[in-house]
C-alpha cells in the first residue's frame, strides 16, 4: 500500500492494523464514502488476513502459519430501501418505456457490488412457497398475489443494454430536473461500473481453493439494498419473510471479496493491490452516484403520500407508512 501510493510514512504509529486502516480510510473517503454513508451507513470495508473470525485458541495455533493472502472484504449490515413505484410513475409520464429501462440500470448497477432484493426475488421465493402450501394454506397466504402486484410498466424487462442506450437516448430532451438527475446518475452508476464483474466469494472458489471452506461455513450475504413498490407492500413482505433466519446458523457471508496473493513476487503483489483498490474505487464512486438518487426516489415517494393524505382529507403528520424500514 505505500509502495502504490494508497499509504503514506506518516501514516505509521506503530501498528501495522492502524496504518492499514488508515490509509483505507482516506482512499475510500477521496472517492465518495461520505456520500455513500448517507444510504448505507452499516456498511464496511475491511482488509484482513482471515476469512472467517477465529477462536483465541485457533486464532493461537493459525498464527505459526505464515499468511499467505489478504482479503479486502465489503459487508451490508443494513438494508437500503428504495420505494420505486411512485417514480416508476414519475418516469412513465416521461416516456412509456423509460420505467423498465430506469429499473433495469439502476438495479443491476446496485447488483455489481451488492446483492439487491426487488421483486423478481419475491416472485421467486413465493413461487417456492405455493409450492409447498396446501389448497386451504394457499388461501390464506398472501403469496399468490405477489406476483400480480409488479406493476404494468414492468411486465417486460428490456436488456440491460438496451436500457443503457434509451437513457442516453432521452436524456438530452428531458425538461424535468429530477428526471434528469435520476437519468445522469443511472448513466454515471453506469460509468464506474462497466466492466466490472462481481467479486463475490461462491464465484471465485475454482481460483481459490479456500473459498470453499469459507462458502460452506457462512450464510448467503444480506441484501445491501432492496427495491420495493412501496412501503409494507407485498415485496417487503416477502423479503421479510425470506431474511428472518439469515445469520442464525452461520455468520453471513461478505457481499464483495478481493483477494491479493502474498506468495508472488513484489511486482505482482503490487499489481494485485492496484487491481484490487482499483475495483474498490469503482465500487465506492458508483454507489456514491446511486445515492443521491435512492434520496430521491425516496423524497418522490414521500411526495406521493403526502398527496395522497391531501387528497384524501387525512392529516400529513408521518404515519406508519412513512416511516424508514430498513433493517434485515
């Protein structure tokens, strides 16, 4: 890290773990984390040279091993909840095709560095469920209107690279500032993330044989973020649902994980540690765009209820529906 730059001598205590914070810490600061901590505020970004927390007395017995890898780890301890609906509407007065494209970008942008609950995730795991429900039990559930509830505009969803080019296609004749705004970010979300493959550890267990160990001692990752409809609608109960029992078993498992090889030599170590930071960087300015947005989705959805209670002569102090749900 001092040789590429991301550390300095000044940084050092006396503490190796100190210096190595440290110098994480103002990297991930220069490429956007305060605003990204805005929306995922339980989120962390660690350096580490275990995988999985050990015991004292394996942490005593693993340390006569030299370490041979180091592992830059993200987790989402929270989820960030995007109430979409009212701006899937928002966007549909634009243009027809403009809510499944907007859909399309935003989420799968969110899925290079997290994984991202909406309603494909619900229709899924309520399909599963019917399946194991009697014709009574079916009655009373609520998982056959699940996936009736996806609204119109989402019927069809178009390729990811079609939806790349629609926005930049209608983005120079938008006069709607927030539209616009959601657009930009869409395409700067975009930006910072093309290429980029996700690093999640279950997809690197043929290059790393540790993986192994690692995937089948920990749970799935928790959602970093989830797309909903609108507040306690059927997405949300399902997710619910789905995340009640996550972490009981096994510790959860980290959403993105970069490994940098410490057998090779230093011009590879070196590379490695660029190419990992590199791809940190990417993650950290991508989310740092699709914040600002999540904000406004969530000030458009706010508007909507407070329209709402207007219309319907209820008073505008935030009721239940308004409030923030976004622990797992």
């Amino acid at each position: 890290m001092l040789r590429v730059g991301i550390s300095r001598v000044s940084d050092w205590t006396g503490s190796a773990v100190d210096f190595v914070a440290t110098g994480l810490a103002r990297f991930c600061r220069r490429h956007g984390l305060p605003q990204v901590s805005r929306v995922f505020p339980e989120s962390s970004i660690r350096l580490v040279d275990e995988m999985i927390e050990l015991s004292e007395y394996d942490r005593m017995q693993a340390e006569v091993a030299e370490r041979k890898k180091m592992f830059l780890m993200v987790d989402y301890h929270q989820s960030a909840i995007a109430p979409i609906g009212a701006t899937l509407a928002h966007l549909e007065a634009i243009d027809t095709k403009l809510p499944a494209a907007f859909f399309m970008a935003f989420s799968r942008n969110l899925s290079r560095w997290m994984r991202v609950y909406d309603f494909r995730d619900a229709e899924d795991y309520a399909s599963r469920c019917m399946d194991m429900l009697e014709e009574g039990e079916l009655a009373e559930s609520f998982f056959p209107d699940v996936r009736s509830s996806r609204p119109k505009c989402l019927a069809k969803l178009p390729t990811y690279q079609y939806a790349i080019r629609l926005l930049r296609r209608i983005l120079p004749e938008v006069k709607d500032r927030r539209v616009a705004t959601l657009l930009r970010g869409c395409l700067q979300m975009h930006k910072e993330g093309d290429g980029r493959d996700t690093k999640v550890p279950w997809e690197q267990r043929d290059i790393y044989p540790e993986m192994e160990d690692y995937v089948e001692n920990t749970d799935e990752p928790g959602p970093g973020a989830f797309i909903v409809f609108e507040e306690n609608d059927l997405i949300e109960a399902c997710f619910i649902e789905q995340m009640q029992y996550l972490g009981q078993e096994y510790p959860i498992s980290s959403s993105l994980m970069l490994v940098i090889d410490l057998s090779k030599d230093e011009e590879s170590i070196d590379r490695e540690v660029r190419h990992a930071f590199n791809h940190l960087a990417a993650m950290v300015r991508s989310l740092a765009a699709a914040s600002p947005l999540i904000e406004m989705i969530r000030g458009i959805y706010d508007e909507h209820l407070r329209q709402g209670r207007h219309e319907s002569g209820v008073h505008t102090q935030p009721g239940a529906a308004g409030v923030r749900q976004e622990q797992l």
